[in-house]
C-alpha cells in the first residue's frame, strides 16, 4: 500500500500529456489546473478501483480484470463510458494476443535457426 497520501496521485506528466493531446492546438493549460486535473483523476481511479474491488469481494475472487472495472462503472452509474471501455478492453486483448503470437512465432524462428546451426 501506499506510504504517503501522494504516492497514489497520478504522475504529473502523464497527465500533461494526455490533457495536451484532449485539447485543440494552440491552446493551453496552467500548472494549477493540470496539478488540479491529476488529483481528480486520481480520486476517480481510486473511486472506480473501490467500486471494482468489492465486485471482486462479492464474487469471492481475489484477481481484479477488466470486465470488473466495466462491471464497476456500471455500478457508479457511470454508463456512457461503459461502452467505449469495453471496445477499448477488447482492442487490447486483441492487441495483445497478437503481440504474444508473434513472439511465439519469433522464439520458434529462432529455436529452428539454433537447430539448423547446430547440424
């Protein structure tokens, strides 16, 4: 768990960098208002954590996924975010299955490269 109360607020930077891209160019943001951005979206991670958590506590798991934070901004009624959430969970489990195929299929290239070498 955290030690200080800061260390589970969002880096700062990563939120610069996302309200930067969110906004049309030439226009900016003060340092108040992305410190002021980055604690708000901390609170609400940490609010859809919570909410996802006890999901995960009701159903007697121990592991929280994906589902469970969409299941969880169901509950908090936040349901405009529920569909997009869900396209962008699937996005990235395709995403990665692809990642892990081609890496099988690069350790395989190689292992049969090591074979040929070896005879």
């Amino acid at each position: 768990m955290a030690e200080k109360l800061e260390d589970l607020n969002l880096p700062l930077t990563v939120v610069t960098r996302i309200v930067k891209e969110a906004l049309p160019s030439g226009v900016s943001i003060s340092k108040e208002a992305r410190t002021g951005l980055a604690k708000a979206a901390s609170v609400f991670v940490l609010y859809v954590t919570s909410a996802a958590t006890n999901i995960v506590k009701n159903k007697k798991r121990k592991a929280l996924a994906g589902q469970d934070v969409i299941d969880a901004m169901k509950d908090i009624e936040f349901d405009r975010f529920v569909e997009p959430l869900g396209e962008a969970l699937e996005h990235y489990k395709t995403m990665a299955s692809a990642r892990k195929s081609a890496s099988m299929k690069k350790k395989d290239e190689q292992e049969d490269a090591e074979v040929i070498e070896d005879d």
